[in-house]
C-alpha cells in the first residue's frame, strides 16, 4: 500500500475473486460520456477560433433612394368643391392624367364670363394709355415750338437792343452837337445885342441874329429829347428781353408741367395695365386648377376626401400617390454608439418582412433569403434620440431584390464589418464594446501606401 519495500502482491491476487473491486470498475457508458464531454469541449475551444464577421444591426422599411419617387400626397392648388372623381383608389396613372374636377366656391370667380371682362378692361386701359401717351407726345412737340420761339424772340429783342445803343450814341452825339451849335449862337446873339443896343448893326440885322439864335435853341431841345427818347427805347428793350424770357418760361413751365402730370397718369395706366394682366393671367391658370392632374406616373393608393360636393381648402390633400418606379433603397435606423463604424459603401444584408430567410449575421455565406444592399447614405443628424438613419441601395453584385416587395414593408438589416475570432466577439459583447474597425483600416492605409 505504502510502497515501501519491492515485494509486490499484485501478481498474487486474482481482480476477479474480490467483489468490492469488480464493484468499483468504471462503466463503458461512463467512458463514451467522458469522451463525449471531451470531444464537445476541444469543439468548443476550435469553435472559438473560428472567424466572425461583426456586423452592425438596424431596423426600419423599405423607401426610395431618390425623395421624388417616395409617396407623396396630392394637394389642390385652390380651394374648391369636389364635382367628379376621375380615378379610383389603386388606379394606375400616367403623368398629367386628371384625377379629379373642382368647382369654384368664392363668389368672386362665380362669373363664367370673368376672363372676357377682364380682357375688355385690358383692353379699354390700352387704348386709354395710347391717348394719353399721343397727348404727352404732343407737348413735348408743343415744348420744342415753345423753345424755338423764344430763342427767335430774344433774338429779336436783342437786335432791337443793340439797334437802340446804337441809335442812343447817335442821338447822344448829336445832342452834344447842337449844345456846341446852341453855344455858338447863343455867344453871337449876345455880342450882337450889345451891337444893336450901341447902334452899330440895325434891328433887322439883329432880329435876323436873333431867329438863329431861337432855331438853334429849338434844334437843342430836339436833340435833348431824341437822346432822352433814345435812352427810353434802350430801357424798354431791356425790359422786353427780360419780358420775353418770363413769358416764354413760363409757358414751357406749364406746358412741362402738363408732361409730367400726363407721364404720372401714364404710369398710373401702365400700373392698373399690370394689374388686370397679373389677374387675367392668375384666372387663366385657376382655371387650369379645376382639373387636379397626377404629377408622375404610379398608383393611386389611397384618397384622402371621397364625397362629391365636400370642400376642400387651398393646399389640403386629396390623395397619396407612390410613383412607379424601381428605386428602391431600405431605411435603417442604427444606433448612435456604432455609427462611426458606418461609412458609405459598406456591405449590407437585409432581410424583407415575409420574406422566407435564415440569418446567420455573422456568417452572411451561410444565410439564406437576405439580399445584399451597399451604404449610401448617412444622415448628419439624428432622426430620434440615440438613433441615426442610414439608406441602403440595392447592391449591384448581389442578387436583385424581389419585386413582390413594397414601399413601407418593413426590413431588417446588418451592416458587415471586419472578420474577427468568434472568442473576440463574445469578449466585446459581454463588454459592451463597440465592434473594431482598426484592422480595416490599417490594411487601407497599407493599400494606399503600395
């Protein structure tokens, strides 16, 4: 028992012929357990090793990448009372076709025969601005006449001006002339009074001296006044230049003042013109909004006023339509923590409510019935708290996405990252972690280097 000496009794002793130690034999069952156990274990310990690719998870629907092929509601431009429903709900239409026909219900548009009014007070308006534009082209002719006839006038006044300087330099000489001549006789008829007063001439001689002595006075006062009379003209021309002016200014001032007042009335016409021709031409197009035509091409899916005669307001929906098109894109919403993992151009699989499929996220070879779908889009903002928006096209590579698939049918989708050991994603999932992209980007930065 001990093993203290080298004497051994076990080839002595028969296993068989003792009963407590058959007893105590380990069982064969016992042993393919263990084995069992063992083998599960190291599968458990090779599983660990096996590569996982990490992957991002979202939730949300199926969209449109571009926003003009999401559904959109059809609103009425101006309000009106329903008359007829051209289409049914789940129609297929074309682009431009009517969907429904309105009537008018405010009273100022009541008149069928709005327009044609409208068209004679255009009308009436141009003709009256024709006149008017005749009259201010009248004055301004009227003003040019004006103006010609008063230069011809201060011309002729100013002729007349100069002839009267000339003619006061003449009469002003000769009035010096005679005052010389006046001089002169005046000094012989007084020595010849002293003469005849002392007897040396006699009175007949004297008296003959004396009528040349009064015609010259007589020749002096004329000349006086011919030089005053001359010196009167030159005032009075003076006076008529300056005459002249103020006339003729202020005839051209009235009649520009006549032009300005019709140029107000002419751009007063040309205003109310605009006016009637801004609503002629917002009549005609309201009468184009009786008829609420489809924008583009798709499916009447649901109408949001039904009875006829129910009214409706300027810019309330009538109905939702989703255009027909193939541009489809899946809306996922991720978490914010795992946004920065995010970027354009990263695989996506993604799969469709009702669509039959089996996910393995980790191992997208082994799924069955997801499709494949590339990062295109990725909202700045948040679209709810801690949550973010992505838009997921339809990748190219992969197979094409069902068409039995419809806009707001909801997806599920997993964004694929880097290939990691199964035992690493445990570790971080139980951690917490966000997934790690440092080996991406260390084998990009490679990439680039080469």
């Amino acid at each position: 028992m001990l093993n203290i000496t080298d004497d051994k009794i076990d080839d002595m002793l028969e296993e068989g012929d003792f009963y407590s130690l058959h007893t105590l034999k380990t069982p064969g069952m016992g042993r393919l357990l263990a084995k069992v156990s063992l083998t599960l274990v190291v599968s458990a310990c090779l599983f660990l090793f096996l590569p996982w690719q990490q992957n991002i998870r979202g939730s949300g629907k199926v969209t449109a990448l571009n926003p003009q092929n999401r559904p959109q509601t059809i609103e009425s431009a101006i309000s009106g009372r329903i008359k007829v429903w051209k289409i049914s709900e789940g129609q297929h239409v074309t682009q431009g076709d009517t969907i429904l026909t309105l009537s008018e219900v405010k009273d100022k548009y009541f008149d069928p025969n709005l327009l044609t009014r409208l068209s004679q007070q255009l009308e009436a308006k141009e003709q009256g601005l024709a006149a008017k534009m005749s009259k201010k082209e009248a004055l301004e002719r009227q003003i040019i006449a004006l103006q010609e006839t008063r230069a011809i006038k201060l011309r002729q006044a100013r002729n007349y001006f100069q002839q009267s300087i000339l003619k006061l330099e003449i009469d002003s000489i000769a009035f010096e002339s005679e005052k010389i001549q006046f001089a002169n006789s005046e000094n012989t008829f007084d020595r010849n009074q002293k003469r005849y007063q002392a007897g040396n001439i006699t009175l007949t001689k004297f008296q003959e001296i004396e009528s040349k002595f009064q015609a010259s006075r007589a020749k002096l006062i004329s000349a006086e006044n011919k030089w005053l009379q001359s010196k009167t003209e030159l005032i009075n021309y003076r006076i008529s230049i300056a005459g002249t002016e103020a006339e003729y200014l202020d005839k051209i001032s009235k009649a520009q003042s006549t032009v300005s007042e019709t140029l107000a009335d002419i751009h007063a016409t040309e205003g109310e013109i605009a006016k009637i021709k801004n609503e002629f031409s917002n009549m005609e197009i309201r009468n184009q909004q009786y008829q609420i035509i489809a924008p583009q091409t798709g499916y009447i899916v649901r109408a949001l006023k039904a009875g006829i005669g129910e009214t409706i307001k300027e810019g309330e929906a009538v109905a939702t339509i989703i255009p027909d098109s193939d541009d489809l894109a899946a809306e996922m919403h991720v978490r914010a923590m795992d946004l920065p993992f995010i970027s354009t151009g990263r695989k996506v699989r993604i799969e469709f409510d009702g669509w039959p499929s089996l996910q393995f996220s980790g191992w997208p070879n082994a799924s069955v019935g997801t499709f494949g779908g590339i990062v295109s889009v990725i909202d700045r903002v948040d679209s709810k708290p801690g949550s973010f928006r992505i838009l997921v096209a339809p990748d190219p590579e992969d197979e094409a996405w069902p068409e039995q698939i419809r806009m707001g049918s909801g997806i599920k989708g997993w964004v694929m990252l880097n290939d990691v050991p199964i035992w690493f994603e445990l570790w971080r999932q139980l951690n917490g972690f966000p997934p790690s992209i440092y080996e991406n980007q260390q084998t990009t930065t490679n990439t680039s280097k080469k």
